[in-house]
C-alpha cells in the first residue's frame, strides 16, 4: 500500500466515502491540458443534503497545484467541525486567476461517516438515525435530542404526521438499501432481500 500522506500517491478524483477526522487526499491532473495551474485554480463547495442552506453544515476547500497538477485535502479538523454526518453533494469549479470568473466542472455525492474514535458520535448510519426519530416521533415517545435534527431547513418536530410517514418510508428504503449492500460487500449469502420493520 502506498504512502496516503504523499499526495503524489492520492487517487485521481473525488472520493466517494470518507470518516470524519480523516486527511483526505485527490488528485484532479486531467484538468491542466485545458486549466493549467498558472492561470487557474480548483475549489470545492460541499453542503450537506439534509440540511440545504444551512451553513453550519457547508464548507468550501481549496485546490491546490504540484508539478503534476491539481490536488485536493481536507483536513480531520474541517470534518470533525461538522455538525451533521451523511451525505453531502459537492460541486467543482476552475477559477480564472485574472478575473476570478468560475465554471462549474463536476457534481457528485459522498457520504461522511462519524469518527468511531470519538465517543460522542453515533457509528449508525444517517439513514438509521432518522429512521429512529422519525419513528420515535410518530409514537409519541420522541426523544430528548429529536428538535435538533431537521430536513431541509425544518426541524422533524415542525413536520406534520402526513410528512413524517413520507419521510419515514424514504429513510426506512434507504436504510433497507444500506443493509442490503453491506451484506453483499461482506460477501453473505441470501442478501438479494432485506427486510425492516420499525
């Protein structure tokens, strides 16, 4: 296994799974042909899918350039800052250097997991935690924590019985599908259906 810290070693192009308070390393060297690195620059904006428009759930990261091209890290301090794990869309752009103008040059997802190193963080899945919420709000037994958790920018407790339900099904499939490719990724027999019942 090659060295992780040398970014010369770091895979081409955007992760698609990292922990929290991990170093997380890219490479994006097919971009110079067109952008090279005296006249442009890289930047990636992430935001939190759970939580669009709330900026305490974003944040922004800097390319940077070696002779080979662009790189790109973010550091365990950015992650561990968080206030939220799960997925998060992120969206590239190339800067110009002489105006500052931007395009945008790639979207895509990755999902932040929870750092198992700190005993706060919850090691379950986004799906399954608001799966439980969910579940404990429509019963009537919601937990302590429950109003700090929201979708889009309302909180679960703001939302009416008829949303929670919707709401509960969609986190109910993707845990559902979450379940499902652990079991095949481990190599289990028998994981072409799973089902939860809550």
């Amino acid at each position: 296994m090659a060295n992780a810290f040398d970014t010369s070693n770091a895979p081409q192009g955007e992760p698609l799974e990292l922990v929290a308070g991990d170093l997380i390393t890219w490479r994006r060297d097919d971009l110079t042909g067109d952008y090279p690195t005296a006249d442009y620059s890289l930047r990636y904006s992430f935001q939190c899918d759970e939580h669009a428009g709330g900026t305490k759930h974003n944040f922004d990261v800097d390319g940077s350039e070696d002779a080979a091209g662009y790189y790109v890290q973010i550091t365990g301090a950015t992650t561990l800052a968080l206030n939220h794990y799960g997925h998060y869309t992120w969206q590239a752009y190339i800067i110009r250097t002489s105006d500052s103008a931007r395009i945008t040059i790639g979207s895509g997802q990755v999902n932040i997991a929870p750092d198992l190193d700190t005993q706060d963080n919850d090691a379950r899945s986004h799906a399954n935690i608001m799966l439980h919420k969910i579940q404990s709000l429509l019963e009537g037994r919601a937990d302590a924590d429950v109003a700090s958790y929201s979708i889009g920018n309302r909180s679960l407790n703001k939302l009416s019985i008829d949303e929670l339900l919707k709401w509960r099904d969609y986190y109910r499939a993707e845990y559902a599908k979450e379940t499902r490719m652990a079991a095949i990724k481990a190599g289990k027999p028998g994981t072409q259906l799973v089902k939860v019942r809550f």
